[in-house]
C-alpha cells in the first residue's frame, strides 16, 4: 500500500491544479470560432509539437543538471504568458507565438515531474509501487480536469466568449508555482545534490553521456515507441471530440430550449466532466488491469490495439450520424490512454538511470511531440475534405500500421 504522507498530498495537488486547463474542452471550438480551419488548427499544434520537440531534450538535461524545481518554475510562468496572448488576441500569428510559448512550458515540465516522482519513490525505497503511486496521483490530474470542464463551461457560458477561459486558466497555474518552491530540495535531482552551479557545464557533458547509452537499448527503444506512438495518436486527436459532441448537442430534440452555441458549450462541460470521472477511475485500477494480460507488456500491446478499434469505431459512428456512439467510443479511447499511462511510465522507468530519469522520459515525449507534429497537420487536411470521422479512422489504421515497430516482447 502507497504511504499517504505530505509528499504524496503535493504531487496530487500539482496533478489537479496542474489539470485545470480550463480551455482544453473549448481549444477547437475557440479557434473555429475565431475563423481557423481544421488544417490551420493542425497547423498551430504542429508548431506547439515542433517547438516542444526542439526544445525537449535540452530542457530536460538542464532539469537533470541545473535543478528539477527552477525548471518546473520556469515552465509555468512560460504557461501564463501564452495565456495572456491567446486572451488578448485572436489573429493566427499571435496564436502562433502563444502555441510556442506553451510549448516552452511543456519542454521544461514534461518528464520532469514524473522524474521528480521516481526519484522520490527510489529515496523512499518504494520504487516496487511506482504503478499504484503513479496511478493514484494521475487519478487527482483526471479529477482536476473533471472539475475544469464544469467550471470551463460556466465561464463560456458567463462570459460568452471563449478566450476567457484562457485569463481563469492563471490562476491554478500561479498556485502550482507556488507549490513547486515548496517541494524539498533532495527532489531537484542527483546532479544538483552534487554538484555547484560552477559545475554546469561538466554536469551537461555527463548528463549527456548518460541520455545518448539510453538509445543503445533496443527493450527501451520498444518502450518508447509503444508509449509515443499510441500517446502521439492520442493527442492529435482527442480535440476531435468537440465538434462531436456539438454536433450531438444539435441534434438533440430539445436544444431548441437554449441557443445553438449555449447548449453545446453545456453539453461539452458535462461530456467532458463524465470523460475526466471514468478516466480518474481507471487511473487507480491500472494495477487490475496490468495482471489481466499477465505482464506489463502483454497489457501494453493489448491496450495499444483496443486504443486504435476504440477510435476506428467512433469515426465509422460519425460518419452514420451516431454521434452518441460515436462519444461513447471516444471516451473508451481517452479511458484506454489513462490505463496505459501509469503502465509506460512504469515500463520505460525499468531501464533508464534515476540520475537521468528527466532526459530519459523527456525522450519518450520527444518521440510522442513528433508524432503529434506529423499527424495533425494530416487529421486537420483530412477533416476539412472529408469529414472528422473518415479523419480520425485514418489516423487509427496509421496507428495499427505503427504498431509492428512498437510491440513489446517479454523476451530480454
């Protein structure tokens, strides 16, 4: 059993106020509504994803050898000025500098805190429960956003326009600053423990060394690609079911009581809340289903392929004009992701040196961000010619394609 102690209690905070993105149920919605087409939507997340990927490595050697905590730091007043640009404007450049503003942001912090979790698990010698540990305080981020969708939906509603959720999005964004200056010291990382800042740049050239052996491991290697492939997938789509459930809401024989954009910013927030709830659950039952399959990558390869069925069938329901089920098999698809989560982190973690653990899942977000980039370029082309359900249900059956460099084996 996971100790409940205070450390636990500041990585579940940071999960939930991390989480509160207020404009993550909204972001597609907000962009067509300012005018952008599908593929310009694509566009502005393959600059995010880009910019993440050029950025990712650098930023997580520097979280290795310059302190984890001033990172985490940095990375969230990145967040909080590329809010304050997406309220401020609504011109496609100033997207454009906001998107990469974000992805700076997303650079520092992507594999950092988890990085910060493992090394803390290692401390406390509790590293055998890093798939419960890792599984609770995920469980907390999906709670967050659960919260997030209803409190999104209430500001839209308020306000009537969707920028606002970007200026709500400050304020838990200041509080996880806050947080981070009060996470002890010993989680900054084994390099900074160590060493003075006078040593930075012998800490990067070791740090370096470290990361670059991680690539000669062909079991991690698998790793990696099971995790950034499906995750890559995931990412470039899961903003897709926002004009679904609009085009749900509409449908509806009583959504003629509201005006057509009300009742489908109400119907977004409670979908979204129910998506968030399901997936908080399944966070904390990763365990159960890992012992399903038997072993970690048995589940991982399972779960890959019932992630890819999952969101080929709510593509063919779209197309049928059954967008019910069409939602229904969207939110199997984000359930799946959050079962898999904790099993990733768990699997690449067997192999990657605590002393580089930052560079290490950096890494696998690297290889996630350039999958991001590639496809959803695609997925907006796809969706403006052909509709959003022929879109995604390519985008699985390049996902089944994928799935041969990515399947784990047992084997060592």
């Amino acid at each position: 059993m996971i100790p409940h102690d205070k450390q636990l209690f500041k990585f579940s905070a940071y999960g939930f106020l991390k989480n509160l993105r207020f404009f993550d149920p909204f972001i597609i919605l907000f962009f067509r509504d300012c005018g952008i087409s599908f593929f310009q939507i694509g566009i502005l997340f393959s600059i995010r994803e880009i910019s993440t990927t050029i950025l990712e490595i650098p930023t997580g050697i520097f979280a290795d050898s310059y302190g984890r905590k001033r990172a985490m730091i940095f990375s969230f007043l990145a967040y909080i000025i590329s809010f304050v640009l997406f309220f401020s404007f609504k011109k496609n450049e100033y997207f454009a500098i906001a998107m990469f503003l974000f992805a700076i942001g997303e650079a520092f912090r992507t594999g950092t805190h988890k990085a910060m979790i493992l090394d803390y698990l290692r401390l406390k010698k509790i590293e055998n429960l890093k798939v419960e540990y890792y599984g609770f305080t995920r469980s907390w981020s999906q709670k967050g956003s659960a919260i997030s969708s209803l409190i999104a939906g209430a500001i839209v509603l308020y306000s009537t326009e969707y920028r606002f959720v970007f200026l709500a999005s400050i304020v838990p964004y200041l509080l996880v600053l806050f947080l981070m200056m009060s996470y002890p010291n010993e989680l900054n990382g084994a390099v900074v423990r160590t060493n003075s800042w006078q040593n930075f740049p012998e800490n990067i050239k070791n740090t370096t060394r470290n990361f670059l052996l991680i690539f000669k491991d062909k079991i991690l290697l698998k790793s990696l690609f099971n995790s950034a492939f499906f995750d890559g997938i995931f990412k470039a789509t899961k903003d897709y079911i926002q004009p679904i459930i609009t085009a749900f809401a509409i449908a509806l024989p009583f959504a003629t009581r509201f005006q057509e954009k009300q009742h489908a910013i109400i119907i977004v927030a409670i979908v979204y809340f129910i998506l968030f709830l399901f997936s908080a659950s399944l966070s904390k039952r990763t365990i159960r289903f890992r012992n399903v399959f038997k072993s970690l990558s048995k589940s991982l390869n399972g779960s890959f392929i019932f992630g890819m069925i999952f969101i080929t069938f709510s593509g063919i329901f779209f197309i049928l004009e059954l967008q019910f089920f069409s939602i229904i098999f969207f939110i199997l698809f984000f359930g799946m992701q959050n079962l898999r989560r904790p099993l990733s982190i768990a699997k690449i973690s067997e192999n990657i040196p605590h002393n580089v653990m930052a560079s290490g899942l950096s890494a696998e977000s690297q290889l996630k961000t350039i999958t991001v980039a590639v496809l959803s370029p695609f997925i907006g082309f796809w969706a403006d010619q052909f509709g959003i359900g022929i879109a995604i249900i390519i985008l699985a059956i390049v996902g089944l394609m994928l799935f041969p460099i990515a399947k784990l084996n047992d084997k060592k």
